[in-house]
C-alpha cells in the first residue's frame, strides 16, 4: 500500500533482472519505477545457493561370470527427486571385471 493505496494504479512496478539457477549464485538486480506518486529506485542484493548433496545408490554386482564382464550399476537422485539428467553432473563407474573372482569397483 501506498500513499494512493493500490501502486499499480498508480503507474508503478517492479521487475527483477536475471534468476540464477545453479551455485554459488551472484548478484540479482531489481528495479522500481515509481510512477506517478513514487520517485524510482532500482539496487542489487546478493543471490546465494549453496550445493545440494545428492543421493547416490550404487548396486554391486553378484552372479555368475558373463560375457562382456561384470560392473555396478547406480542411480544419483537429486533434493527435488529428479534423477539429475537436467544438471551438470555425472555418475561414472570404473572398469569391469572381466574374470572370475571379480575384485573392487569404483
């Protein structure tokens, strides 16, 4: 509320420049036209995201030996439950074991 009650019937707005999306964030800017009974006032703030921890879930591998070898396999499940696909992120898996016993994946 305002000195005329409503401030979009008096002409005024306020917009904000660029969203961040990924971490660490920045600095967001904003902007205030005062219209017809407010002077414009436009700054900056700080925009601060920390890194989320995410959900790895790695599956070892137990069996028979099988042609083309053995490996893990693991999903990585993000904080809005999103398997990650839209992030720069990865899940990579070390070589796999060829022959019987096996031994560490990584």
């Amino acid at each position: 509320m305002g000195v005329a009650g409503d401030l979009s019937a008096t002409g005024s707005s306020l917009t904000f420049g660029a969203s961040f999306t990924n971490a660490p964030g920045g600095t967001g800017s904003w902007n205030f036209e005062g219209g017809t009974n407010y002077l414009d006032e436009s700054g900056t703030a700080a925009v601060t995201i920390a890194q989320a921890d995410a959900n790895v879930s790695i599956t070892p591998y137990s069996g028979t030996l099988r042609c083309g070898g053995a490996h893990l396999t693991g999903t990585v499940v993000g904080v809005a439950g999103d398997m990650l696909r839209c992030q720069r992120s990865s899940l990579t898996f070390g070589a796999s074991s060829p022959n019987g016993p096996g031994g560490t994946g990584h």
